[in-house]
C-alpha cells in the first residue's frame, strides 16, 4: 500500500505539472507581432547635428500640471512603444516639473540616448528671459533637472523676452553650443525680421536657427503669415507647430459625442473662434468618419500636408489620446479633405 501510495503522489504530481505547462498554441492563434514598432522606421530631418526625429513631437506642457508624474510617465512609454522619438518640454511649464518629470522617466527607462530632447528656454521665473546670463543659468538649471549633460535642441523663446539684443542671445547659445551643452538652436515667436537678422548673424560665425516653433494649426493659420513662411523656406528651416489641437478643441473632446453637440466649454472655445470652430470640427468629423480615424489624427494629418512642416508638438493627457495623434502621422489627406477642411475654417 505504501508503494502504492508513492505512485499514486507521483501520478498526481505529474498530473498537476501537466495542467501548470504551457499548451502550444492553437492553429487559429494571431501570429504575435516582433521586432520593433512600426513607428520606428518613420523619421524626418529636423535641424543641423539632431538624429532625424519621428514626425509627431510628444509636448509635456501638461506634465506636472494636469497630469501626475505616474500618468506622464505612462503616456511617455506609450509614445516610444509606437516609435515616437522626441519629447519636448520648456523651463516655464509648471514651474519646471515637466522637465523634473521627463528627467525622471529618461534616466528610469535608460533611454537618453534614444530620445531627442527638445527644450524651450527663457520663461522660468529664477532665471527669466534670455540676456547672457540667465539664459546660462537658465540651461544649467533645466539640465540638472532633465538629468542630461545637453539639450538636443534648444528653443529660444521670444515670447518671454522681446528686449534682450538677438546678437547677445546668439553670442551666448554659441558658447553653449561649443561647450557641449546644445547641439542645435530653435526658434520660438520669432518674426520674419528676426529670422533675417538671425542669418545674418549665422553668416558672421553664430549658430544658425534651424527650427522653428510658431502657433499654428487649421483655426490658426494666420499666426504663420506669408513673410515668416518665406524666410523659413528661404532658410531651409524645420517648422514644429505648437497649439496642433487648439487646447484639445480640434480633437474634439470638449463636446458630448452622444448628443452630438458642444458642451459649455467647447461652446465657449466655438464662440471665441465667431462659428469657425464648430464648422471646423464638423468637417474634421466627416473626414475621420470617412477615413475611420478620430478627429485629432485628421488635424495633425493636416498640419502634416503643410509645406515646411516637419513635426507638430502635441500634448497628451492620457496613452489613448497618444495612440490617436500617432495615427495622424499614418494619415494622407486628399485634395478634396484639404479643401473640405479649408472652406470649413475660413
């Protein structure tokens, strides 16, 4: 009986191991994709000594702000998982958490060395504007907390120093520059005249402004007038449009999609646009209807069609919303959908 009993452990433990190992899978079975995502063999030029990026900029305007740094982090893997590649971030969002946040994901992921990192400067308020200086402090300091030794490419922000003299600004991102510490100066809020007097500049031995950051999407188009267009195509420049979906409005998420209709603050946003907005968004409806995609893919697909743009800046507040802006970038817009859209905002 004992020796039975030995056997009948035995055969039952064998059972159970049987049960516990993995079945092979079933002929039916979807073939597991491998490899790396798509995403990664999709890339553009953006500016002189930069890797060439993935046309769609991950922005962390909201990091530190409207989203927890466990949120951000998420939305961050989710962008990489599906090829993105460059993350941008400024000194002056949330008081510089979102640089505190994205330094913490790139040393935790160990990917600093994968990701471009695209940082504006001049609007942190230790270290504000761009003099001499502080712009040197400023850099110093968004260092320390990105956790990284340079800032692929660093954005000047006109927007919050109009007085400091361009040629004392160039001088100190020269110096920058030569340190080791930026690879290639952008542009923010610059005027066509200043892109001028840039190159100018450039051609004495000064870096030269390869990207530039305007506002700018289907409800905006006048921010990027006839004279800026032309001096960035003259220069060769890489435009990346802040403001792609006009605060979530042109991704359609300040509405209730059951009732079809505007909720307050999407009402509000609509008015403030006098009705172009709501016709905006309906055109934007029936071509993401017609192309089975969600309205936010149809207007970064249709900053994508614009000459001179290379990669818009986009925020996230969630990895659902990352996985919709990326199918813009998979997007080709018809003639007939730019029309459509065109007449829609005018």
């Amino acid at each position: 009986m004992a020796f039975f009993g030995v056997d009948a452990t035995l055969a039952s433990a064998s059972a159970d191991a049987a049960a516990a190992a993995p079945r092979p899978p079933h002929p039916s079975a979807p073939i597991p994709v491998q490899g790396p995502p798509i995403g990664k063999g999709v890339r553009v030029p953006l500016g002189d000594g930069v890797p060439e990026v993935f046309p769609l900029i991950l922005g962390g305007a909201e990091f530190g702000w409207n989203v927890d740094l466990e949120s951000s982090h998420e939305i961050l893997d989710a962008y990489v998982e599906l090829g993105g590649n460059i993350v941008h971030t400024a000194d002056g969002y949330s008081g510089g958490r979102s640089e505190h946040i994205i330094g913490q994901w790139l040393t935790s992921r160990g990917l600093r060395d994968d990701v471009v990192l695209a940082d504006r400067i001049g609007a942190n308020a230790d270290n504000p504007g761009l003099g001499p200086v502080n712009l040197v402090r400023a850099v110093e300091a968004s260092l320390a907390r990105l956790r990284t030794d340079r800032i692929d490419v660093l954005y000047l922000d006109a927007v919050a120093d109009s007085l400091t003299a361009l040629e004392d600004t160039l001088a100190t991102a020269e110096w920058l520059v030569e340190a080791g510490k930026v690879r290639a100066v952008g542009a923010a809020g610059y005027t066509a005249a200043q892109l001028v007097e840039a190159r100018i500049f450039a051609s004495a031995g000064f870096p030269r402004i390869t990207v530039l950051d305007v506002p700018f999407n289907v409800l905006r188009r006048h921010e990027f007038d006839a004279d800026l267009r032309l001096v960035a195509g003259a220069q060769g420049i890489a435009v990346t449009p802040s403001h792609a979906l006009e605060h979530g409005f042109l991704a359609g998420r300040h509405r209730s999609r059951t009732r079809g209709s505007l909720s307050v603050r999407g009402a509000q946003i609509a008015a403030n646009l006098n009705r172009r907005g709501s016709r905006t968004l309906r055109a934007l409806d029936a071509v993401g209807a017609e192309l089975g995609v969600p309205d936010a893919a149809v207007a970064v697909a249709w900053l994508l069609a614009q000459k001179l743009v290379a990669a818009p800046i986009v925020n996230a507040y969630a990895p659902q919303h990352v996985e919709e802006l990326v199918q813009g970038v998979g997007v080709r817009l018809s003639r007939a959908q730019l029309a459509d859209i065109a007449r829609a905002s005018e």
